[in-house]
C-alpha cells in the first residue's frame, strides 16, 4: 500500500486523472471502476476538459460502477446511475452501453447480485478500480460488521451511513436504507486499486490504514491484502499519516 499526499483536493483530483489518462492512452479498451460521492467529482471534472482538449478517448473504454441504491429508478436525482451520466458520462464520448451501474430496481436481489459480478468477470480483468472512503471506512457500500460480503449483495446500510448522505436529499426520510455493493472480493479482482480521501472528516479513516491490523469493522483495512494499492489524500485528509 503507497501513500500520496498532494496540497489539495484540485491537485488530488488532477493527479489522479493523469494515471487514467496514461493508462487509457497506453491501453485504449481499458476496464475501470468507478465510485459515486462528492471526492471523484472532481476527477470527472478533469477527465472532461482532457476529453475536451482533445488528450483522450473513451470510445473503448468499459467502466463498472460500485454501487447502487435500493428503491431509486435510474432518473432520479441521487441515483447513481444519475449521478454518472451526469458528471461524466454524458460529456465524453464514451458509449453508454459500455457503462455498468447496478440497477436498484431490481426485485430478485440476490439474483441479480450474481448477475452482476457474472457480468463483470465477463468484461475481463479491471485495469483500475477508483475508491472513495466513508468516515466509518466504509469502501463501496461495504459497511462494518463481524461479517463481510466477498461479492455483490445487498447491504443495509449503517445509521452513520444514512446520516452522512442524507443530505443529498430533500427529506431525510427519503434516503434509502440499503443498497446493491460490490463486495471486497468484487473490487479485488482489479489489477490496481486506487483510494481517494479529502478533507479533515475523513482523517481517522486514513489513519488506519497505516496500521498494520485488518479489521470487518474497518472494512478499508482488507485493502491491505491487494498487491496494488495507492491511497492519495489532500493535506487535511493525510494529517494524521
């Protein structure tokens, strides 16, 4: 596990879209994974204008979202699906039918829980799989517990969680209460994982994965088990390292 600290979250986004900038243009029909949330926004935002400035292609490129909720069509605001097409997939030239987000709808979970990690063994190996963080190092929405999913599944999210997100929301009772996650061994089978952490709220999460100890309860610290992982956090996020 490698740690980079940058000044800031601009310089943390910027960075971060070099390394898939490099990667797409070495290899053009790359596979990556993608994660939701306010820290890769602003990746997004640079992938854009390096679209735009002509510097790179999507037009081969697959990408497998993380995660979904439970209960939110694929128009609403919040969902995921949403959230991708908004922020990144509508702006660049990839094709659509090549983006994979869980669908939140679906009423057979465990059905399609199998469906969806069968769908991404059938891409091929993941080049790269982003990560965000939650302030109970939640990766994806793999949440603490004695137990830990090693595939897709549904969760129940935690009231941290919930508390956290809910403020994306117009009532905090319209947040859902679960959703559709890659499991710790879903994200696993990508060549290189790369974590992204801002802020001095997510200082403790990022603490312990300089610790030699792995934990359920700390689902973050199970990267330590991946070959390649590099955690890149702006000042704040990295004080405590």
């Amino acid at each position: 596990m490698e740690f980079k600290i940058v000044s800031d979250y601009n310089e943390m986004s910027r960075y971060t879209a070099e390394i898939i900038k490099d990667l797409i243009t070495k290899k053009p029909d790359a596979i990556i994974g993608l994660a939701t949330g306010s820290t890769p926004e602003g990746l997004y935002r640079d992938l854009i204008e390096m679209y735009n400035n002509g510097e790179i292609s999507f037009k081969k490129v697959k990408t497998v979202n993380l995660d979904e909720y439970v209960g939110l069509e694929e128009t609403h605001p919040q969902s995921y699906r949403y959230f991708m097409n908004d922020k990144l997939f509508n702006h660049i030239d990839i094709d659509i039918n090549n983006t994979f987000v869980p669908n939140g709808m679906e009423k057979d979970h465990e059905k399609f829980s199998k469906e969806y990690e069968d769908l991404i063994d059938s891409l091929g190996t993941m080049d790269l799989q982003i990560l965000g963080i939650g302030s109970n190092d939640h990766i994806g929405f793999n949440e603490p517990g004695v137990e830990l999913e090693l595939y897709t599944h549904k969760e129940s999210l935690t009231k941290g969680t919930i508390e956290a997100n809910s403020r994306f929301f117009d009532c905090k009772s319209d947040m859902p209460t679960e959703a559709i996650s890659m499991g710790i061994g879903s994200i696993f089978k990508a060549k290189r994982i790369i974590l992204l952490a801002s802020g001095k709220n997510k200082a403790e999460a990022i603490k312990v994965l300089q610790d030699t100890k792995i934990s359920t309860m700390l689902p973050a610290t199970m990267l330590k088990l991946h070959k390649d992982v590099t955690i890149i956090v702006d000042k704040e996020a990295g004080s405590l390292l």
